[in-house]
C-alpha cells in the first residue's frame, strides 16, 4: 500500500467521507508528503458540499508504510493519543476522523488537519538561536507529561512500568539482541545504563520522540507536535533526554536545545510550565539512553531494508549513523565508567 494513492483508493476513500460528513464530498488534490519512514502521510484537499463541515478543508491522511518497526502504535492508538493531547492543551494538528475499514485504503488511517510550518530539522537550525521558541518548547513538553495514568482512553498502552529506566534497558537489549550482528559500543551502552539506573518516579505519558524534526515550527513559533507513534507510560525524563541529545542538534552542537537555543532556555519553559525542576543529573543518564535507543532504532530501520522486508534508500542510510551515535555513546559514559 505504499505511494501516492491510486485513482480506485481516491473514489473509495471520497465516498466513505461522504458518507461520515452526510454530504457530498470532492477530493481535489492529494500528494504523498516527504519523510515518513514508518508512517506515509499524505496531503489532502477536499470539498464538502454540505452537512456540518461545509467548504474546503486542507488535511493530512497519515496511514502506515509498508511495513513498521517494533515499537510503532497502531494508526488506531496513534489517533487516540492524539485526542489525548489535543485535550490536555498540547499544540497539535486538530484530530478528524479515524477510519478502521480495511476496504477503503487497504488498512486503517486517520485524518487530521493540515498545519503550516517547517519541520525538517537540517533547515530549522540555520536560523538564529531562539530561546523564545525553546522555552515553548518546553512548556509544551510539560502538558504532555500533564497526561498521567490511569487512563481509559489510553488502556492500549499497557500499565506504567514500575522502573521506567530498566524496562527500557531490557527492551533495548532485546531488540539489540534480534539482530544478526554484534554491535559491542552499543552493549557497552546498555551496560553503563543498567548499572547507572535511577531510582524509579512518578511516570507520566511520554512523547518518545520529542525532538527537531517531529516539532512544527512556523515564524519562530510552534505549531504542531507530530508523530505520536512511540508514546507510552515512562520517567518525564526521557522526553527530555531524548530532545537534548546531540543527535538531534542536526550540527549545530552548541545550542543544546534540540539546535535551536539554550538548554537553559527549554528547562525554564518546562519548570514553570509543570513545576518541577529537571535534575541534571538524571537528565544527562536519560540522554545516554537516547543516544543508545537511537542507535538500536537505526539498525532496526537498516534490517528493514537490509532483510527485504522493504526496499529503500532512507532506511539503508539510516544505519551509517550509528558509529556516530556509538562515538558519543563511548565519550559520555567513559569518565563514569
């Protein structure tokens, strides 16, 4: 089901929204969206003639490729966290409609609305540092993690893990170990984690993939959070690790906050925001598990092509990260070792 959507998808597609929107419905433009390795999104104008949403509507059909990774939420799941956070205050795209018939488009998808901006972080760091965007940023992150168990509407995610930062280190490990290679930094990694564990907190739900690249950006502002695929139950601290690390700083190393501004900048928005103050200790561990997720997410991504499963040119290259990720997993964890 991968690529633009034939002319057969377009009817059936067009005539189940007529009959959710009780009025006739023209799809005036589709276009397949850049990126979305695990996910294909595509851009959607359509025309409703009538009923309670009358007019044109500019939306994106977010629907899954042609196969996912491990960790990845059902469409289902990702629509319901996404109404979720939309509730609690989060800045996302405005959630529409779930469609779960398998006859429509070959599999489940949802449609959101279309929001302006710019996401991809290789063009967000060239502007100059903005430590007004960051401690957005930060405040965001917080009403993410003002979503707290227990949750009926989020039940799929399974109870909260009694130690966030070992059950992360078991699943990583497991996932390392399905893979027909070795990769001994990366162990290295896990080990370090395992011994360093923190005393386990309050969890919260966590984004899990918070960072310069899956956050909207237009005219220095924020306007949407993406990509819900990997949320769960874990320690706030993740979110906030896996946002600082160097990975994700796109080169521009020194602005610690995701390439864009001051880590200062992002702990005061998310301190006064949630009210509670980020340990930078305990920060700093969490980036290490980042670094190492990170790795182990790229070489499942590489299997993926590697194996057969799916041909492409963007997962291939995905693992040509990982001896940089490795590098740095080494260098922050070689004085505490």
């Amino acid at each position: 089901m991968a690529g633009n959507l034939t002319l057969d998808q377009t009817t059936r597609l067009s005539d189940w929204l007529a009959a959710e929107a009780g009025a006739a419905v023209t799809i005036l433009a589709t276009e397949r969206l850049s990126g979305g390795a695990i996910q294909e999104n595509h851009r959607l104008e359509i025309e409703v003639a009538g009923g309670p949403w009358p007019g044109r509507h500019d939306l994106v059909l977010r629907r899954d490729a042609a196969s996912a990774v491990a960790t990845s939420h059902s469409r289902a799941e990702e629509f319901a966290l996404l109404k979720a956070a939309h509730k609690a205050g989060v800045i996302v795209p405005t959630p529409c409609v779930l469609c779960e018939d398998a006859t429509v488009l070959g599999g489940p998808f949802f449609l959101m609305h279309r929001i302006s901006g710019e996401a991809r972080g290789g063009r967000l760091v060239k502007a100059a540092p903005n430590a007004a965007l960051v401690r957005e940023l930060g405040a965001n992150l917080a009403r993410i993690h003002s979503i707290t168990p227990p949750r009926s509407d989020l039940e799929f995610l399974g109870p909260p893990p009694a130690d966030p930062a070992r059950a992360a280190v078991a699943q990583y490990r497991a996932y390392l170990d399905a893979l027909p290679d070795p990769h001994p930094a990366v162990e290295w990694g896990l080990a370090w984690l395992a011994d360093h564990a923190p005393a386990p907190g309050p969890v919260a739900l966590c984004h899990r993939d918070y960072r310069t690249g899956n956050l909207m950006i237009d005219d220095g502002k924020l306007s949407a959070t993406l990509d819900w695929e990997f949320a769960g139950w874990s320690d706030p601290l993740e979110d906030i690790g896996w946002f600082h690390a160097k990975c994700w700083r796109f080169g521009r190393w020194q602005e610690e906050a995701g390439g864009l501004g001051p880590r200062n900048a992002f702990v005061a928005g998310y301190a006064d925001s949630s009210g509670r103050n980020i340990d930078p200790t305990a920060a700093l561990y969490w980036e290490v598990m980042a670094h190492v997720r990170w790795a182990v997410i790229a070489l499942q991504q590489a299997w993926r092509h590697v194996s057969g499963e799916e041909a492409s040119l963007e997962l291939a290259l995905t693992a040509h990260v990982v001896p940089e990720l490795e590098a740095e997993i080494l260098a922050m964890t070689g004085d505490a070792a």
